[in-house]
C-alpha cells in the first residue's frame, strides 16, 4: 500500500466513522440549509431567516474567530438552496404570511428568486420578483434546491409531499440591472420522470445529480440541454434515464443534500442525523446515527478560511426552531487527508 493510501485507511477507510470525528461549531445559523463557497472565496450558508457571510478574524495569538453577518434585508423567509452562475450568486426562498383581504385573512405562499453580485460590496441579496403583479414561481410548493444545468439554465426541485413533486427549468435574463425569470417550466421533469419529494440536486459536466426522498437519482443531460426519458450513451447504445437501479438507496431515511465525490457520493441523512459516503464500488462508510443535529447540506472546504482537508456542514435541527443549541449551526470536521486532492481519490479506488 503506498504511502498516500496508508494514512487515508488509517483514518477509518476514509470519511466517516463515528469514533474518528471531532465536529467543531463555527457559528450560529438559525436553521441552517444550505452553503456555497463562491469564485471569490466567499462562504454563504443560508437557513430559515437569511442568508450569511461567514467572514474569520486571526488573533495576535493564532486563535481565529468566526462571525456571520446577514447579506439580505428582506422579510423573514426560509431558504432552500444556494448557487453561482458568473458573477451571480442565486438563492431562493418562500415566504408565507397572513394578508387582510375583504373581511377575512388570507395566508400568501410567496416564492422568491434572488441574486447578489459579487462585484457588488458588501454583497446585498435583492428578490428578483418585486413589482411583479403575478409571479410564476408563487405556484411551487416548497423550492428545495437549485443548480445550473450546462446550457446555463436554473434546475430547481419543487418538494410535495402530498401531490406530484416535479423538478422544474428558469431560464434566466442578463441584460438589466439584476437578473430577470424569462421563462419558468414548473414541470420540466415532471410526472412521468416519478419524483417522490425532490431535493438538492448537483449538477457535474453532463450528469443531474438528485436526492429524491431515500434515495440518489443520476439522470444524463443531452448535448441539447434536454433530459429525455431515453439517451444515447457514449458506447451509441440507447439507455434510459430512468433505471431500476438508483445511484444510492437507504431504506426509511430521508437524503437531503448530495455530494459527489470520487466517482461516489457523500450524503446527508436528515432524520437519522449521520453522513454517508459510497464509493464507486458500492461500499459505504457511514458515522454513527445522530452525529449530527438533522444535517442538511455538506461541502469541502476552500480558501482562504478553510481548506480541503475540512469537511463543512450545516446542521438544521429542529425544523422552523431558530433558538436552541439543537442544531442552528455552521459545523467543520477536520480531516487527517486533503479531500481535494486527486491523489485521495486515487487512494479511495485503490481501497479494497
């Protein structure tokens, strides 16, 4: 076993045992959802009341301190996803209050788009959807997760937990001063792709990835931008979209966000409150239930706050609860390898 491999098994064939973690808290996100690192180094993690910048701050004695500081001054609103395209940062969130109407109350849904540019300091969130008289985006049910598709259009799962879930399509305008929905097809992937409650999808070259209740779905964009039922794979054999098999399967537990990760794939386990991670071969490394306070969203660490060898997590807790220590925060692991280094994924495969 060669050099790089032996320190990577000695840490519990890589990921996630329990006994190999130490969770450090690094601040306080009520309700946290979701995280990005941008192009420019920023960390934004939002939750059920805003979005953040985590900003640290190093002491003369080598102690670094963490703070957030809200980057959105809109009403109260629970956000469900994170993502950049260009110099863009989008997220999105529902909004639910009581308008007096007539004589009665009625509860609003209202859905928003919004953006930030990072070449605008310091970073503002503003929804796109203000001054519109009907917004498109008002009909979804829950807006769980977005990602860009190659073509450059905004992939967002819409979660029902009651009805149809689908997964739709934002075609984005550029040309004013803030981003503009041109076109929004509520079911792009709609009833006959099967979703139960989609969520957090990643997007990697030509593959869709997807959690979709207890499971991971892998679904292969065409070189039109399309995901048709049937595709063409590299070997000119027509395959389907929708295999029996799914890329990740785990029975009564609800995968929330996906990482993939060495021709594998990291995930969190919401209500069993561990991470997971299955390589290539199907093997899977897992912490012990509970680890974690309902984990929501998991990436790895950059610069120049972190590094690769930190394996960062939102904790959630108690859903709509944004007070106690249950949850409600930022998390890091620190690894004993570089987790984005090449040769550490060429150790994983070499694992038997």
């Amino acid at each position: 076993m060669s050099n790089f491999v032996k320190p990577l098994a000695g840490v519990c064939a890589a990921l996630l045992i329990s006994g190999c973690i130490e969770k450090e808290k690094i601040v306080t996100i009520p309700d946290a959802e979701n995280l990005l690192f941008t192009s420019q180094g920023d960390l934004l993690v939002n939750g059920g009341k805003s979005i953040y910048q985590v900003t640290s701050q190093t002491e003369s004695d080598g102690t670094t301190s963490y703070t957030q500081t809200s980057v959105y001054d809109g009403n109260q609103c629970s956000f469900g996803g994170i993502a950049q395209q260009g110099d863009w940062i989008f997220s999105v969130c529902k909004e639910v209050y009581f308008k007096w109407k007539g004589f009665t109350f009625k509860l609003v849904q209202d859905t928003h788009l919004l953006a930030a540019n990072l070449n605008e300091r310091p970073l503002n969130f503003k929804a796109l959807d203000q001054g519109l008289e009907h917004d498109p985006l008002d009909a979804m049910t829950i807006p769980n997760g977005i990602a860009f598709a190659p073509t450059g259009e905004l992939i967002i799962a819409d979660t029902n937990f009651f009805a149809q879930s689908d997964v739709g399509r934002i075609t984005l305008d550029y040309s004013g001063d803030l981003p503009q929905v041109a076109q929004f097809e509520a079911d792009w992937l709609g009833s006959e792709y099967g979703f139960e409650t989609p969520n957090g999808p990643r997007i990697i070259g030509d593959t869709l990835y997807i959690s979709d209740g207890n499971k991971v779905r892998r679904l292969m964009f065409n070189e039109s931008g399309e995901i048709p039922l049937l595709f063409t794979n590299v070997e000119g054999n027509e395959v389907s979209n929708l295999p029996d098999d799914n890329l990740f399967y785990t029975g009564g537990v609800i995968v929330d966000d996906i990482l993939p990760y060495c021709d594998g794939i990291a995930v969190t386990q919401f209500l069993a409150g561990k991470l997971v991670f299955q390589d290539a071969q199907g093997e899977q490394y897992k912490t012990l239930p509970f680890s974690f306070e309902s984990p929501s969203a998991l990436a790895i660490g950059e610069g120049p706050m972190f590094e690769g060898s930190d394996l960062m997590v939102t904790e959630k807790g108690v859903i709509l609860e944004f007070n106690s220590g249950i949850g409600n925060q930022l998390s890091r692991i620190a690894m004993d390898f570089d987790l984005s280094d090449p040769l550490t994924c060429e150790a994983l495969k070499s694992l038997d």
